[in-house]
C-alpha cells in the first residue's frame, strides 16, 4: 500500500501521519543569551500506512534518529502535529501514555538501552507491569517473547545484559518493544552494530514479527540493501527535511532526486572488478546550523542551476504516490533540465 505522505482520512487512512515537524537545538547561552540553532528536523511530513513497512535513510546527521525520537517523544517537538489512527496526540482522545503502549523503539545500541541492573526476563516485563499488569501475568508474557525472539527463558531469563552477546541483546530489546503489544516499531539502525551473519537472523526474524503480529514499521538505516530487502515505502533525509519518498522500487531503480541517485551509486559492488572511478557524491553536508539558501543539497549537486540556489523546491509529486524536493524533477519549474513530457497521472 502507498500514500501520498500529505494523505489524511478516507479509505487510506495511515497508522501515523507526521505534519510540519520542527526541533531546532540550541539559541542559547553566547552573546545577549543566543547561541546559534541546529535545525536537525526542518519542517517534515509523511504518513506511514497500517501494515507497511517504511525505510528511512540518508547521512549522519541528516535527521533520521531525531525525527524518530520526536515521535517517541524522548525529544519534545518544537511544532508540528503527531496523527495516529486519526487522533492527534497530546489531546484526550490520545495522552502520551496511551500513545507510547501503540508505538515503541528497537534502538541501535543494544546494550545501553537496557538496564544493566536487571535481568532479562525482568526487562521484558518492566513495561507490562508499569501499565498495570500483575508480576506473574507480565513474566509469563515476557517468557513468551523471549521464545518468540529465539531465547529460551530458561537459559537466558535470568541472566543480566553484558552476560549475554550483542546479537541476543538487540532480541531481548525487540521482546520488550512487542511486550506492551504495539501496533507500530520504530526500529533505529536496529541491525547495524550485528555481524552480517546475526544481521540476516534478525531480519529474518523481524519480517516474521510483523507478518504474525500484524505491525506496522519505520526502519531507519544507513544500508541501502538492507533497506530494499525490509521496505514497502523509502524516505530519503537531507540536512533535516525530506528529499524524496515513494514506493522502494521506484525510489531504488528510478531515483527521482540527485541526492538519492547518488546514494545509491555509491554502493560497493561485489563485483571484483568493479571500481569507482569518481565518487558520485563527494564532500560533507553543509552546516546543520547555517543551512545554504535555495535546494540544500544545490552545494554538492552537478546539476544545480541558479534556481536551485535561490529557491527552496517543495516536496512534490514526480509519479504516482512518488514525490521529490527538486526542482529538476518537476515539469516547469524552471530548471534547465526539468522533463519537457507531461508526468504520469
């Protein structure tokens, strides 16, 4: 299932709907008590589908960890308006603790993220007993997990984080994101610290989670391969804003933005013989805290004329249910090499 990420209501309601997103950090402490302002999220909105898994990916410090900790809300956001199931959050209809049993995280480091002072099976059913559910109850659920995870309680429920590897850690921090039986996970680099050989488990492991549990994900990650094996929908980050976003194999085969055709090229071949000869994207990501005018990725793109320096494109549709931050991709905009043939309807 595909949405347009500004879809709201009718038959294709989305899970979660995400609308002008902000988190600035900073503006304190300098001269006259004003330090300078890092936009790590600069005004965001999708949607993600029930069911659907949706991929986010983009470069260090592009805004992918703070947009999912702004919806967890670890991190409170400084505007913008949180949908899910059609109820907005922070009113009655959906406190933050009704909200935080719907929607739960896997975060990347698997060992700081648990409590080094309780056991395994003791984790798993923190959340379950802080909701109001009995000691016996929650630990029957938590050995329930632990076996769906592939940990038999027995062997593993009495021991404590650092007695157990990094791989059996992040199945420990999935079981206690499914305790509270969420409808939606955000999985934060979930996989990226595993060998590649746990990676593929876990994987595994989540598709068949979702599949039995009916849940609906936001897969963040930095391997694109990893990404088109999980991903119904891909979103691509920049300098804290939304570059592009559609179904993952338009997105992966047909890259609409530069941004994302470069992300893609410069992926290791397994091919022996295959070498880059010229990295298809080359320098850093301009300052988070002085972002360039225009298209903010106009300092690193070959393509960029004088209307991607002095004109912000917006997040437009290039194909059905597929849109694109660029002003090469939209049919008059003005930009020299914009398509002269009218777009799919």
């Amino acid at each position: 299932m595909t949405l347009d990420p500004r879809d709201r209501g009718g038959p294709a309601q989305p899970l979660l709907s995400v609308s002008g997103l902000v988190k600035h950090f900073g503006g304190k402490g300098g001269l006259l008590g004003r330090g300078p302002v890092v936009r790590a999220v600069d005004g965001v909105d999708f949607a993600i589908a029930k069911g659907e898994t949706l991929g986010v990916v983009g470069e260090s410090g592009c805004g992918k960890s703070t947009t999912a900790r702004l919806l967890m809300q670890i991190n409170r956001p400084d505007a913008g308006d949180i949908v899910f199931d059609g109820e907005k959050l922070g009113t009655r209809a959906l406190d933050l603790k009704t909200y935080r049993r719907q929607v739960q995280m896997v975060f990347q480091d698997s060992y700081a993220s648990l409590n080094p002072r309780l056991t395994i099976e003791e984790t798993v059913a923190f959340g379950p007993k802080a909701h109001g559910l009995s000691a016996g109850a929650a630990l029957a659920r938590a050995h329930d997990l632990l076996r769906r995870v592939g940990l038999e309680p027995r062997r593993f429920g009495g021991r404590y984080p650092h007695e157990v590897s990094g791989g059996q850690r992040q199945r420990v921090n999935i079981a206690r994101a499914l305790a509270l039986e969420p409808r939606l996970l955000i999985l934060d680099e979930a996989v990226s610290a595993l060998d590649k050989s746990v990676e593929a488990q876990v994987l595994n492991l989540l598709d068949d989670l979702k599949r039995d549990f009916g849940l609906t994900y936001m897969f963040i990650s930095h391997d694109l391969n990893v990404v088109r094996f999980m991903s119904d929908r891909v979103m691509v980050m920049y300098l804290g804003k939304i570059a592009e976003i559609g179904p993952a194999d338009d997105i992966l085969k047909a890259p609409r933005h530069p941004y994302t055709a470069a992300l893609l090229a410069s992926q290791p071949s397994t091919d022996p013989a295959a070498r880059i000869e010229e990295a298809p994207l080359t320098g850093d990501p301009p300052n988070p805290i002085n972002p360039p005018p225009g298209c903010r990725f106009h300092t690193r793109c070959r393509f960029a004329a004088d209307l991607c320096r002095t004109r912000e494109p917006g997040l437009d549709p290039v194909a059905p249910s597929h849109l694109a931050a660029c002003h090469m991709a939209v049919e008059g905009s003005g930009h020299p090499q914009a398509p002269t043939l009218p777009m799919a309807a």
